[in-house]
C-alpha cells in the first residue's frame, strides 16, 4: 500500500481533499451556530471548493510534467464532479441538521415521499449524478488534452486506465435512471388514504 500510494500521489491529495471537505464543514458550521461567529464560519464554508481548484489543479500539472494519465487522474475527475454536483446539497443537508441539533433550528425537512413532489425529487437527484458525471468526463477530456494523448471514441474507454472512469459511471448514470426517476414517473407512490 505504501508503495502505491508513493507511486501515486494524487491519491493522498484526493483523501486529503476528501478529509478537508468535512473538516472544513464541521468548522464552519461549529463557528457558525456554536461559536456565533457568522464571517469566520462564511470563509471556512467558502474555502470548501477551494479544495476542489487544488485537486485539479495538482492533476493537470501532474499530465503537464510529464505524467502518463491514468487511473488516479481519472479518480480525481470523478471526486471533482461529485463534489460540485453534490457538495452544495451535502452542506445543505448538514447545516440543517446542525442547526436543529445545536441551534434550536426547526427539523430538517424529509425528501417527499408522494406524488409530484416525489418524481420532481427523484429526476433532480439524477440531475445531479448525470451532472457529476459530464463534469468529470470533461476534466478528464481536459487532462488528455493537457497531456496530448487525445480523447479515445467511447468503446474504447474501458481499454483506456483513465477513461475507464467514465465507461464506470455509465451503469450507475443508467441504473439510477431506471430505478428511480423513470420509475417514479411511471409508478408515482401514492399517499396511504388518510395521510396528507
């Protein structure tokens, strides 16, 4: 493990940058409502995507010096359009909590289970994955580019260590959009009777 990791140092940048994602959150939302420290907690909630600049960052100038593009810079593509297709929601998600729990904050809200409002959630979270997926797929694009290796046609993405990322996702992308947006919208659950 040790070797690898030597090898490839992108990886510990990627966990780092995972770990710097929470703790950053934990920070700002403790200065936030423990510490009522309103700016402090702003600038440490704002430095989150700034991990996200480093990460790619540290991977084209990785290509750029001479680095053949692999696995690892496909992974840090495919952490990059995670975290800014669902980064934004996960801060949400954990700001409501922490203010209910710590803040006297009213409960956070469940996603809707019924009708409507449960399809209109469901196609909006595969918005989301098919939105972290092209947003990797281009940084990837971009790292092939920078590293002149040009951007294989889709069937030979498995063949390829950094574009097998994207040939990855593709089942997941599929998948989430059968069983639940298209399900939904298909099948919408329908409030037991008696319940609002």
């Amino acid at each position: 493990m040790g070797r690898f990791l030597s090898e490839n140092p992108l990886v510990l940048l990627i966990g780092a940058c995972e770990v710097g994602f929470w703790v950053l959150l934990g920070a700002g939302l403790v200065a936030r409502y423990l510490l009522r420290a309103r700016r402090v907690s702003t600038v440490l909630l704002v430095l989150v995507p700034v991990l996200d600049v480093v990460l790619v960052t540290a991977s084209l100038v990785d290509v750029a010096n001479g680095s053949a593009p692999g696995l690892t810079h496909g992974l840090a593509a495919v952490y990059l359009g995670f975290t800014v297709a669902f980064g934004h929601s996960m801060i949400r998600w954990a700001d409501r909590r922490f203010a209910h729990r710590f803040a006297g904050g009213p409960p956070p809200p469940s996603p809707p289970r019924y009708g409507a409002a449960k399809v209109a959630y469901e196609w909006r979270e595969w918005g989301k994955m098919l939105l972290a997926w092209g947003i990797a797929l281009g940084v990837i694009a971009v790292t092939a580019v920078v590293a002149g290796t040009g951007i294989p046609a889709p069937a030979e993405w498995t063949a390829d260590p950094m574009w097998s990322w994207g040939a990855r996702l593709a089942p997941v992308v599929g998948i989430w959009f059968v069983g639940w947006p298209l399900w939904t919208t298909l099948s919408p659950p329908r409030a037991p009777a008696g319940t609002r």
